[in-house]
C-alpha cells in the first residue's frame, strides 16, 4: 500500500469515529463538558440555609378570625373620637368570620355597651327571629355597627343618639377593615345610620328594598329592627317590608326563601 493510500484510510477512519462519536452524542446526550474548576466546584456545594424573607415580602395570610380578633384589639384601645370616654365596652361584632352575610347597624346601645356584643338588646332580639325566620342563625352570619362605642346624648353616658358625621367618618376604617376581611357575599344595611355611613346616601324609606354596591358588594338596605319596634314589632306592616327586603336577599344567595304563610308573627321562644 502506498504511503498516500495509508495517509487517506487513517483520514477516513479518523472521519468515520468522529460520525460514530456525534451520533452517540445525539443519541444520549451530551455526557460531558468541558468546565471551568472553580465553578464546577460552586455548582456542587449544597445549597446554603434560607435567608430571612426581605422586609417587601408579603406578610402570611392569618385566618379571618385572626384577623378580625386584631381589628377588635385595636378598637378596645380606640381613642380616636369622644365616644371612647363614656364607653363600658367596645363592640366589634360579632359572629362567623367567613360569612355569606354581614348585618350593619347603627351603633351599640345600653346592652350592648354593657355587654359588649352588638345586638344584643331589644332590637337584636328582633334581628335574631328575622335572622332564624330566614332559615339561618346568628353564628352563620356576621353582625357589626358603623361605630364601635355607644353614642349618648351630650355625651353624658345615659340616652343613646346615633353618631356623628365625625365619629362615623373617625370610626368606619374599622368597619372597611372588618368588611375586606369578612368578604361576604351580601351586606345588609340596617338603618338610615348605616345607609349614610356605608354609601353616603340619605333617606332610608327611599333606598330600601333597592339594590345597591359596595365596593364590589351587593348592599341591601332595609329598616333599623329599632325603627320596627318603634313601628309596632314583628307583625306589623312594616316588618313584613323588612321581610321582603330579606326574601331578596335570599334570592340573590341563592338561598331557598321560607314560606311564611299568613303575615303572623314568629311563634314566642323561636
Ligand atoms: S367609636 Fe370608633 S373611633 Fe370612636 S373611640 Fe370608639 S372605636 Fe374609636
């Protein structure tokens, strides 16, 4: 064989490793790679310990009852208008921390002062057998007032009075906090106080039974139970507007509306 024979068959062996060698890389992969130490080095140390969260992090989500147990710590110490100085107790509200629905009243009477719960009283008597007569219980729901410490006429601790433009305006930041956590799915307004408070309208006969939104949140306003004690109690006609107003509600939950037969009130003990 002549010298250039043997020179052109180690060129061809050379180019036929070189295919087998590219086919097998294409076949299984890249198996190595040329790597700088250092870096190599740096790839393979474990992973070091998790630093701390940057202080821009999103804080964790607390469960709504959380939530809400720190709205009302903070209201317990609340200074922020002159109701505080008459107050026994401050009322939050109370009830389920992820209702379909949140009642919103005016503000705490002597019970509720006394007790601090909110309808608690007379009136919330009424607003309990409405609520059961909806086919529902009070832990199901959520119910708060616009202000937070009861309003008493001259601030003399005796006769109550609704709030003042400023104590609602000084006081309704709790509320709004209260409302983001709770997301309810309805809130009823309950009241011409809670009407104003809550969408700065006036005239409670005119808007009730009419739907409205707050911020993002269909808002049913319908009368104060104060107002239907005042109007006569359970069965009279008044009430019975109320009780439409809450059908709706239902209707608009999806919820099934009671047969209430003839306009009779509840029976006693319900
Ligand atoms: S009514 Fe509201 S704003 Fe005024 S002192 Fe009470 S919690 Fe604070």
């Amino acid at each position: 064989m002549s010298r250039l024979e043997q020179d052109v068959r180690r060129e061809l062996r050379k180019a036929v490793a070189d295919l087998l060698r590219w086919a097998q890389i294409e076949r299984e992969g890249t198996a190595f790679v040329e790597c700088d130490p250092g870096l190599l080095r740096s790839l393979m140390a474990p992973p070091a310990a998790p630093s701390a969260p940057p202080a821009s992090a999103a804080p964790p989500s607390v469960p709504p009852s959380t939530a809400l147990a720190a709205i009302a710590a903070r209201i317990a110490t609340c200074t922020r208008c002159p109701l505080h100085r008459t107050r026994n107790r401050t009322v939050p509200g109370q009830g389920h921390p992820s209702p379909e629905l949140l009642f919103v009243g005016e503000g705490p009477g002597e019970e509720e002062d006394r007790q601090g719960l909110a309808f608690v009283g007379p009136a919330g008597q009424l607003l309990t057998r409405l609520i059961r007569r909806m086919g529902l219980s009070r832990d199901e729901v959520f119910i708060a007032n616009i202000v937070k410490c009861r309003p008493t006429e001259n601030n003399a601790g005796r006769r109550d009075r609704p709030p003042t433009e400023q104590e609602m305006a000084a006081c309704i930041p709790y509320l709004e906090e209260q409302i983001a956590v709770l997301r309810p799915r309805v809130i009823v307004c309950l009241g011409g106080t809670a009407l104003f408070g809550l969408l700065g309208l006036k005239s409670i006969t005119k808007h009730r039974g009419r739907w409205h939104e707050y911020r993002g949140i269909p808002i049913m306003p319908t009368f104060h139970p104060s107002y239907l004690l005042r109007a006569g109690g359970d069965e009279k006609a008044r009430y019975w507007e109320v009780w439409e107003d809450m059908a709706e509600v239902l209707r608009r939950l999806g919820r099934p509306v009671p047969d209430v037969g003839p306009r009779r009130p509840p029976a006693a003990g319900r």
